[in-house]
C-alpha cells in the first residue's frame, strides 16, 4: 500500500496523460509537471513567508503576526492567512518606474531573474521516479542557470539610474561570484564518488543502508564538510544574512530592488525564495540522500514527503541562522570565500579522492578526518591572523 | 529543419545584430547574453548537451558578467553622443559582405558536406570523462596551465599600481 | 539544403556579424564583443560537424569545442583586463585615439 502511495503522483501523471493519443503524451505530461511545480513552489514560498516572520519574531522575543485568518471569513488561523493579505497589497500596489530608468531593461530583470530559477526545478528529484527532466548532465545544468541568474541582478541595479542600486548590484554579483566556487568544488567531491553528474543516480547511490543507517553523504568526513561548504555557500547564494550585505536595508536601503514597486518588487521576492528552495534542494539531493530514509525501518514513508520534509528542515535551519547571526562585511565576506572556503573545498576534494582509492574500512575514516581537521585548523588560524581583537582605538576623536 | 530550430536561429541573429548595432554599451553586452542563450539551445538541439550547458555557465554567468564589469570600470554606461563607427567602417562592411559570401558559396557548393546524417550520437558524461582522460590528457592539462597563467596576467595587468601615483609628491 | 548547411550558414552569418561588429565600432570592449560572438560561431560550426560528420563517437568535435571555450573566456579576461589598464593610462577606451605608443 505504500508503494502506491510512494508512486501516486506519477501514476495520476500517467493516468491523465493516457487520455490523449500517443503523439500528445510527452508534451501534456511536461505542461502538467510544470503546472505543478508552478502551483507547489509559490504556495511554500507563501507559507515560508509567514513561518519566517513568525520564527523571527519568535527568536527576537516577539510575536510574529497571528491575527490573520482567512479575510472575509471568519476562519481564525493565528496568523498562517498572512499571506493572502500581502500578497493582495503586493499586486495592486501602484507600480513607479523612476523617470531616468532604462525602461526596457528595468521590465525585463524580474522576469529574468524567474526563469532560470523555474528551469532549475526541473532536475531536482522531489521523489522516486519523480523528477521532470532527466539530464544526463543534471547538475551541470542547475549550476549552469544558477550562474545565469546575476545578469538579472547587474539588469536590475543598473537600469534603475540609482547610486545604491548600482552598488548593491555590484556587490551582489560580487558576492555571488566569489561563493560559486565553493558551491561548485563542493558539488565536485559527490561528482566524484558517485561517478555520475545524474542527480537521480546520486539519490540512488545513497540508497543503501548499512547496520540501519542510511549511505547519505553528509555521514562521510568529506561529505559533511561538503555539506557545510555547500550551506554556507547556498546562503551566500541567496543573499541570505549573514550574506545579505547587498539587500539589508539598514546597509543599502534594499540594494538593487531599491526602484521596484509593486508587482515587479513581488516577484523579486518570489525569485529569492524560489532559489532558496532550489538550492536547498540540490543541498538534499547531494548531500542528505534526497527522497531517501534515515533509517531503514522508515523507508515505507513515502519517498516525496521525506523529500518535503528534510527542505522544511533545511528553510528552518536559513530561518534560525537569519535571527541568530550578526551580517558580514563585504570585505569580510570575501576573504571568507577566497581565503578559507576555497582552499577547504580544495582540500575536500583530495580528501574524496583518499576515501574513494583507499578499501572500505575504520583506517579511511581516521585518515580523512585527519586530514580535513589540520586543513580546518591550519586556514582557521591563518584567516584570524590579521585579525588584532584588543582595547579599542579611536583614530580622530579623542 | 525544424521550425523550433529556425526560431533559435533568429533570435540569436537578432541577438548579435543588436550586440554589435545598439549605441548605449550595456544593451549591447545584454543582447550578446541573448545570442549566447540562443546559441546554447541550438547546441541543445544538436544533442550536445553538455556543451550547451557548459555555454550558459561559462559564456552568459562568466564572460557577459565581465564584460559588463569593465564596461562599468572604463565609465562606458552612458550612451555616447558622438559617433559609435570607427573611421572608414565602409570598407568594413565590404569585408564582412565578402567574407560571408565566400562563406555562403562554400558551404553551399562544398562536396566535403555529406549527405546522410548520422543517428544521434551519444555523448553521455561517462565517454566524455573517458576520452579527457585517455586521448586527450595533455590538453587538459595545458588548458588547465594556460588558466592559471591567464588568471595570473588579468590580475597583473588589471593591478592598480599606487607607487607611480604617489612618487614625487610631498608629504 | 541538409542540416549541417543550415547550421554552418546560421554559424557563417553569425560569424560575419561578430566581424562586422568588430571591425567597424570604436569601443574596444565592443570589438572583444565581435570577438567572442566570431568565437561562438567557430564552436557552433565546430559542432554541426560532429554531429552531422561521420564519425561522431570519437567526441573530438565535442572536446574541441570545451578546449575552446575554456580559452575564449581565458582570453576574453586578458582582454578585457588590457581595455582597463589602456583606459587608466589614456583615460579614453575609443580605439581611434589610441593609436600611439607615446605616452
């Protein structure tokens, strides 16, 4: 009975799509995955938005909002409809496009910062046997448009004629540049083991399970310093604090959607979180065993909502570290990239290579521990060196 | 062919007409970012599939990026009032007729262009990891040294220099 | 016409309009601009060739075409590292005014 509901998406797939004549079949089946994807997506992102500002408040001592129910009802729902009235204020909010804007390229960025973001969905598995485009290259194309996605963010600073705008692009695209190689060299070490850029067959090959406990790579020594390189990358990724120099408003008003209003502010909005969810999971699919089970007593839950339920983690996890932690400079921020995560991914990388050449056993684990300890500890050191934390000196006043 | 090919192709025409053809820099660089796309899905149509992807990574994320940073860095955002074609662009244009129409009539007229159209070669990741690393190692392995030495240079040739600036000056 | 002459005109007009760009416009950038579109066409061509040629399993077309664009973007970021050293020295990026080695 599991199976069927482990498969129930995909055999409502082929059953609708059996109504139609052969030739028919591949495009429908596609419009009605896109459909759903379209559908989904937007409605966590709306939740994401409420369980966000709710898990904020609560971190800062507050509440979040917990009046709003369903308006024109009388559903209380403790502030879950939150969206619904946001969203209406988003749409019909009058839209100003400043006088000295560049008309055609100000349109044109959130439309496309939105669609590199969509294609990218259409590698990730969400379950068994469910995933809309099976690449052979899948994860090269997923990285591929995630790199596309800073002509939007350049498209839109520059074309708003706005000091700050251009500044917050500059160092968006700044930003984003520098914390792609790590993602990437992260990605590189499961490319390695698993031998394939297929990210169905990643999934499968953590499939496995050994006294109970499931292959997943994060339960490796080079994974799991893979999987906290490619976290903090994916943070750094989707401008998320403590990498939100480039939008926080008390640094740069809100960078380069300074000018939009509006529907277009909406969906830059929509194309944040969106990323934030895609390359969550693409963390899972590398990483934490995409739909697969902890535990090999748990592998009858079906195979999607593991999949849901581990990128609910992992949003919980950007949401904790979004109220906890104080932002970064840009200066910081990029010797962190340059200076540690990129020699630490390096390192990885041999260290995959030792775990892969050398035979299954308690030996590997100590010496690929080891190895990726003294690299931690040796860049630590080093990235603190010019770091002189004393009695506080003030230059001019006195 | 297709039809789905002949849109692509014009796109990415339009694409590079524009590049070369609009006044203001940035709407030049942006429409070059359009013709590599276009570019990218017809390597997509031709089965290529991880060069098309490696295009979008490499071409629209890296170089139209850079591209827009040094148009920015040389102050080059404005569009210009003055003329945008280099003195005697006439006989440019000549060239590139003659050079298209050399082109054209080989192409059309060429016996090296075979007739029958092979099935879909299969250019999974697997066989092109094999052949980088069998037949075709010591090009990896310059490319991988010309990078370096590439990534080196930018970087010095692009340094600031503050001695220069500041020799002679008073204190 | 067959495929790959559909495919090698789309490369050779794509070709002559990156040329064209970059022998008739003043901004340096823009000639690295014809530069990198000449280039695309050369790996477009490159290609259409393995995958209408006659022997396509020997993926040499394909790695031909990786090399090559490993080296476009080496060379578009030397070049467009030369335009930023050229413009902090003669303060103008107009390649009609940059034409002496004086200075």
């Amino acid at each position: 009975m599991f199976d069927k509901l482990d498969q129930i998406f995909v055999n409502a797939l082929h059953w609708l799509a059996s109504f139609l004549p052969e030739a028919w079949r591949p495009l429908v089946s596609a419009l009605i995955c896109i459909a759903v994807i379209l559908v989904v997506f937007p409605t966590l992102f709306a939740l994401v938005t409420v369980l966000e500002r709710k898990g904020l408040g609560r971190i800062q001592n507050r509440y979040g909002p917990n009046r709003v129910g369903i308006p024109f009802t009388k559903i209380r729902l403790a502030g879950f409809g939150q969206f619904i009235p946001d969203g209406m204020k988003m749409l019909t909010k009058e839209d100003i496009v400043p006088r000295a804007a560049d008309k055609a390229v100000h349109f044109l960025a959130p439309v496309v910062l939105l669609i590199p973001i969509l294609l990218a969905y259409s590698v990730l598995p969400f379950g068994r046997n469910m995933s809309i485009a099976d690449y052979d290259a899948g994860l090269l194309f997923f990285l591929a448009v995630g790199g596309a996605v800073e002509i939007s963010v350049f498209m839109a600073g520059w074309s708003s004629r706005n000091k700050y705008s251009l500044l917050g692009a500059m160092r968006a695209i700044a930003q984003m540049v520098s914390y792609e190689i790590p993602l990437i060299l992260s990605a590189v070490t499961v490319v390695m083991i698993v031998g394939s850029l297929n990210l169905n067959e990643i999934v499968r090959h953590q499939d496995q399970f050994t006294f109970g406990i499931a292959h997943w790579h994060v339960f490796t020594p080079w994974g799991f310093v893979g999987f906290a390189l490619f976290f903090i990358a994916a943070l750094a990724e989707s401008n998320r604090t403590p990498f939100d120099l480039p939008e926080a408003e008390s640094e740069i008003i809100a960078g380069y959607f300074t000018e939009y209003s509006g529907f277009k502010f909406a969906l830059f909005f929509l194309g944040e979180y969106l990323g934030m969810f895609a390359i969550s999971g693409l963390g899972i699919t590398l990483f934490l065993g995409g739909w697969t089970a902890p535990f090999s007593f748990l592998t009858w839950i079906p195979s999607w909502i593991w999949f849901f339920a581990k990128l609910l983690v992992i949003i919980f996890v950007f949401i904790w570290i979004r109220g906890t932690l104080p932002r970064l400079r840009m200066d910081q921020l990029m010797n962190f990239a340059w200076k540690f995560m990129l020699p630490l991914a390096l390192v990885n990388i041999l260290v995959a290579g030792v775990w892969h050449f050398m035979g299954a056993g308690a030996l590997r684990w100590l010496v690929c521990s080891a190895i990726i300890f003294g690299a931690y500890a040796v860049l630590g050191r080093g990235l603190m060196h010019n770091q002189k934390l004393g009695k506080r000196i003030y230059k001019f006043a006195e | 062919m297709s039809p789905f090919f002949i849109i692509t192709a014009v796109v990415t025409l339009l694409g590079a007409v524009f590049a070369m053809s609009l006044r203001n820099l940035v709407h030049c660089a942006l429409a070059m970012a359009v013709a590599f796309s276009g570019v990218a899905a017809l390597y997509l149509q031709l089965d290529a599939q991880f060069v098309g992807f490696a295009e979008i990574l490499v071409y629209v994320g890296a170089i139209a990026i850079l591209i827009v940073f040094a148009i920015l860095l040389t102050r080059s955002g404005e569009t210009p009032v003055k003329s945008v074609l280099t003195s005697g662009w006439w006989a440019g244009i000549a060239v590139t007729a003659m050079v298209f129409t050399t082109l054209g009539w080989a192409i059309l007229n060429s016996s090296a262009t075979p007739k029958e159209i092979p099935a879909a070669p299969v250019a999974t990741v697997k066989n092109l990891g094999d052949a980088l690393m069998t037949k075709f190692v010591l090009p990896l392995e310059i490319v991988a040294l010309v990078l370096t030495l590439a990534m080196i240079g930018a970087v010095l040739i692009a340094l600031k220099e503050d001695k220069s600036e500041n020799s002679g000056r008073k204190p | 016409m067959t495929p790959l002459q559909t495919c090698l005109l789309v490369s050779a007009l794509l070709f002559a309009v990156g040329f064209a760009g970059a022998v008739t416009r003043r901004h340096a950038i823009l000639v690295l601009i014809g530069i990198e579109l000449m280039l695309n066409a050369a790996n477009l061509n490159l290609i259409a060739f393995w995958r209408f040629g006659p022997n396509p399993e020997a993926l040499t077309g394909f790695i031909f075409v990786l090399f090559s664009m490993a080296l476009a973007g080496a060379e578009a970021a030397v070049g467009l590292a030369l335009v930023i050293a050229i413009y902090r020295h003669k303060k103008t990026s107009n390649l009609d005014e940059v034409k002496e080695l004086k200075g």
